[in-house]
C-alpha cells in the first residue's frame, strides 16, 4: 500500500527562491495545456496540439534554472487528467481544468531518483539540501516513491514522501460498529458512544469576520494588504488543522477498537445545498471523515460497510423493525407506537445501521 510522510521544511533565502521558481514554472506549464485544452472547439478548432514539457522548456530559457523532472512529473498529471475526463468508467464525470492561481496552494512532485533523505536535510534536485524537521521516520523496508514539495497560503512549506510499504493489520477487536453522523453531535456509535461535535469554524467566525474587513479595507497591492491576507490565512489554516487533527483522532479511534465499520453512504454534495445547514455540514466536513476511516481500514485490515442511500435507518425502530413514516427532524428522541420503544434518535440510526452492516458482510462472506 501506499502512504504519504509530510514534514515541515525550513529553506533558507536562495532555496525558497529557487523553490518559488520552481512552482511558478509548473504553474505556467500546467496553464499553458488548459490553455490548449480549452482551446478545442468541434468547428473552428477540431484538432488542438499539446506541447511536451521539453518544448516548453527549450522555447523559455528561465525554466532551465529549475529541474525538468518537476515539469515532467505535472506534463505526467494533465495526462492522467485528461484520460480521466472522456473515461466512459468514471461513476463522477470531471469537469474541464482550471488554471492555477500564484496566491492559491503551490506545489511540484519529483520522483524518487530526484530526491535523497539525509539526517535532518531532504536533498532536492537544483534547490540543493533544506532543512526539516522529521519527526517521525518512515516504515523500514519501505520503497520511496516520489516527494511532493508544497507551499501553503501561510507561505509554509511541506514535503510529502510518498513511499510504498506493507500493510499493518491491527488486532482483532472482535466489535462491529454503526456510526450515525449528524449536526448537533458529530457521531453516534451503536455501542451508545457519542462524539460531540467541535464547531471550529462557528468558533473561529468573530474572528475572522474581523480579518476578513480590515483586509477588504486595505487596498490591493499594498504592503499592509498582503500582511492583513496572510492573518486572513492563518486563521483558515489554524480551523483546517484544528479539524484534521479531530478527524485523524476519532477516526484512528474506531478503526482501532472495531473490526467491522458501517456507515450511511450519504449525498453530502446534494446536502450542502440545504442553505440552512450547509455551513454546519461543510464544517463538520463528513466526506474527509468518511475517506479517512476507508482508507485506514484498508491500512490496517479492517472492514469498512456503506450502507444502501435510501435505507429507512432513522425511521426504522431498533426493536421491532416497524418503519415509522411520520418522523420530523425536530424529533430528537424516538418512540415507536408499537413496542414501547423510547430511545435517541441518533442511538437507535446507529443501532440500524449496525444491524444493516452485518447482514450485508454476512452475504458478502
């Protein structure tokens, strides 16, 4: 399996240079073939012709000073790309490229021949040895595949070695689990754990309200306008880190103490559009905790369960299966007419879905 190790990186002044050159000349590759590419027109345009990064590079002196093997490696991407746009295979159609933004997320990707890993210096071709700080090492016996060196809004930088190893199977918990997701509390566990919800960006929101008008004040361009932009980043950056280390924690958490995990394969797309709730849903940010908890299931030897869109879960009684049909959202607790039943909503979706889980493994076994 694959897995990625970012570390923080430290340049010094001639290094973030060559590195911001480096950025900037992918950047102008990659929007060169959106250019070509949204180009194409079936009457005036039918045959539209890609450049390689070769004759980009001999036709633009200054992209010599960085190395070729990051052109290389982007020219590689908008290859993929474009086969995964007219794929007739994809479930979720792609939509056509955009070009990259200087002020957004910078990045390039080198292969392993490019890059050496030396004690406490990561050795990048045409940038020479950086500084940074490995704080934890990588597997041993494992295959280094390629580094991708980033630059965040915060003017940050990252490397990201991603390098091939084997999987890890964690011990048998001898547990399944249902976890239904939801606003008020982040997730219900069928077992009747209950994982608060953090709310960082609600709790960040005065404050970057008031970043966000100081910045609209500035004017563009100026000195104090970048200063006021970099805070503006800092506080998104501080809210999406806040969230991935919540994340990262309660997904590891379950992975670890359960052997079968099912969950709703839920609309999340079609869910943010409800106005009232999308800044509540996009905080809570249900689709990164959904891919965290697959692809650590797959790490670590465990099973991962998507029950059916439509399945009555919430609207099913745990003790008796009658579904019922009148249930608001409002209605925080269940009772079911027909057995008695009085539990919290959220607890008996969970129990559900559990239940839901295991019939479909069963089958599946």
């Amino acid at each position: 399996m694959l897995k990625a190790y970012k570390y923080r990186l430290y340049p010094n002044v001639s290094q973030s240079i060559l590195l911001n050159k480096t950025f900037g000349c992918v950047r102008y590759f990659w929007n060169k073939q959106v250019e070509v590419f949204n180009s194409y027109d079936k009457e005036t345009n039918p045959t539209v012709v890609f450049k390689t990064s070769t004759k980009i590079r001999n036709e633009n002196e200054w992209m010599k000073e960085v190395s070729a093997a990051a052109i290389q490696q982007k020219e590689i991407d908008f290859k993929e790309f474009k086969k995964q746009r007219f794929s007739s295979k994809r479930k979720k159609k792609v939509g056509n490229p955009s070009f990259k933004n200087r002020n957004s997320r910078q990045s390039f990707r080198l292969p392993n021949q490019k890059f050496t890993i030396l004690e406490g210096k990561i050795r990048l071709e045409k940038i020479g040895r950086v500084k940074f700080i490995k704080d934890r090492s990588l597997p041993p016996e494992c295959k280094i595949m390629s580094v991708t060196v980033s630059k965040d809004t915060t003017g940050k930088y990252f490397a990201s070695v991603l390098v091939e190893t084997g999987i890890k199977t964690l011990e048998i918990a001898g547990k399944s689990i249902g976890i239904d997701v939801g606003i008020k509390e982040f997730a219900t566990l069928s077992d009747g754990i209950v994982i608060k919800n953090p709310n960082y960006f609600r709790d960040s929101q005065t404050k970057l309200k008031r970043a966000q008008r100081r910045l609209s004040k500035k004017k563009k361009g100026s000195s104090r306008y970048k200063k006021c932009k970099i805070k503006v980043a800092f506080i998104h950056k501080k809210i999406a880190n806040q969230r991935d280390y919540f994340l990262q924690t309660t997904s590891t958490f379950i992975v670890k103490n359960y052997d079968l995990i099912s969950i709703e394969d839920l609309n999340v797309a079609g869910m943010v559009k409800n106005r009232k709730l999308a800044k509540s849903i996009s905080d809570a940010s249900f689709s990164r905790f959904f891919a965290m908890l697959d692809y650590k299931c797959r790490w670590y030897g465990k099973e991962l369960i998507k029950i059916p869109r439509f399945e009555p879960s919430s609207k099913k009684c745990s003790s008796c299966g009658i579904v019922k049909k009148e249930l608001k959202l409002s209605d925080r607790v269940y009772h079911c007419e027909s057995c008695g039943l009085k539990m919290d909503r959220d607890l008996n979706a969970s129990i559900n879905i559990n239940a839901i889980g295991v019939e479909i493994a069963k089958k599946r076994a």
